[in-house]
C-alpha cells in the first residue's frame, strides 16, 4: 500500500493484481451526521459494477473507528474521496481508512503527492 500526502487530504492507494482502490480522507472537528464524500473521475478504462456509495463510506467510518479503538485515539473523517471507477468490494476501503489513520498515529511517513485543485 502507499500512502500520500495531497494537501490536507491522507491518501492510500492499493493495487493487487487486477484490482485499484484509491482513498483519501481529511481529518477534521467532530460532525454533525456523515462526512462529505466526493467521487473523482475515473482513470483508465475499468469497467465493472459501480461502488456502492454509501457501503463505502459506513466501511470507511467503520475502519476508523476501529483504528481509534486500537489506538485508543479520536480521529474523524470530515472529508472522503474515490475514484467513481475504482473496483469493488467496499469493504477494501475501511481497510485502508484503518491503515491510513495506524500510519498516521505511528509517525509514518506520506509521500508528498502535488496538490489539485480538487484540494480545495
């Protein structure tokens, strides 16, 4: 997995063998309901069954909150990104979510990836 930094957003990509996730989260203050979630364009020519939306954002909440268990930390999603052609299961992305926020909290190190405008 590698892990990148793009401005205030932690991302992990994850690519085994025919299958491409990218996530990128911002942490931020505590919510009031979900975080936002924005789908990125989509890259390549993937075809495939759509992510569920809503599966991937209760995923990733899920793999936060149980990283915050273990680490017995508090961080909050305020802001979630994916690539709307990325493939399935959805469950991938609450993996990544977990190892983003145990990288994180370890001190590990984020590449530095250029910012976008979508950095907003």
């Amino acid at each position: 997995m590698q892990f990148v930094r793009l401005g205030e957003f932690f991302a992990a990509a994850r690519i085994t063998g025919p299958t491409h996730n990218l996530l990128q989260i911002r942490f931020g203050g505590p919510l009031d309901g979900f975080p936002i979630c924005e789908r990125l364009d989509g890259t390549g020519e993937c075809r495939h069954k759509p992510l569920n939306e809503d599966q991937l954002v209760q995923h990733v909440l899920r793999g936060v909150a149980e990283a915050n268990q273990h680490l017995g930390s508090a961080y909050v999603v305020s802001h979630i990104r994916y690539v709307e052609n990325d493939t399935p299961p959805e469950k991938a992305y609450g993996f990544m979510a977990m190892r983003i926020v145990e990288h994180y909290h370890n001190g590990g190190a984020f590449e530095s990836g250029l910012s976008t405008e979508q950095d907003g």
